[in-house]
C-alpha cells in the first residue's frame, strides 16, 4: 500500500470518527450569552474530541493496512475484474 493511499485511508476515518465523536459529552449551556444561541455547548471539548479522533483513526488506517499486506483485503482482483468488464 502507499503513501496516498494511505493518507487517503486516514482522512476518511478521521472524518467518519470525528462524526462520531462530537456528540459525545455535550451539555447544553442554559445560562450562556443571547450571542451564542439555545443550543450551543458548554465545553465544546474539541481538543480532547480531535485527539480521539485522531487516536482512532491511526489505528483505523493502521489496522486497513495490516489487513491489505496480508492478503486479507485484496482490491487488486477487483480492480482487474472492473478493468475486464469495461472492454
């Protein structure tokens, strides 16, 4: 596997994994200013929610990895049968 594939593999479980995050402990600020809106959180706690992220994609992307140099994940057959079909 290379490096673009690689990279490409992380940032889209860091994206996926960061939907999932976010929510994670939201509470409502009932008392903040009228600038930030009824809905807004309290401690967003985005540094700690990136950090998550991050931690779960790099074992995402590593895990994708191993699974494809071990001929658990082969796309190769795929990509050759597309490549057939088309001509």
């Amino acid at each position: 596997m290379d490096i673009p594939s690689l990279i490409v593999v992380f940032v889209c479980s860091w994206w996926v994994s960061l939907f999932t995050v976010l929510p994670l402990w939201v509470k409502r600020d009932e008392n903040g200013p009228e600038i930030s809106g009824p809905g807004a959180p309290e401690r967003p706690h985005l540094k700690k929610k990136f950090l998550i992220t991050t931690g779960i994609a790099c074992v995402v992307t590593l895990c994708v990895y191993a699974a494809i140099e071990m001929n658990i994940m082969d796309f190769s057959d795929a990509a050759r049968q597309m490549a057939e079909e088309d001509y």
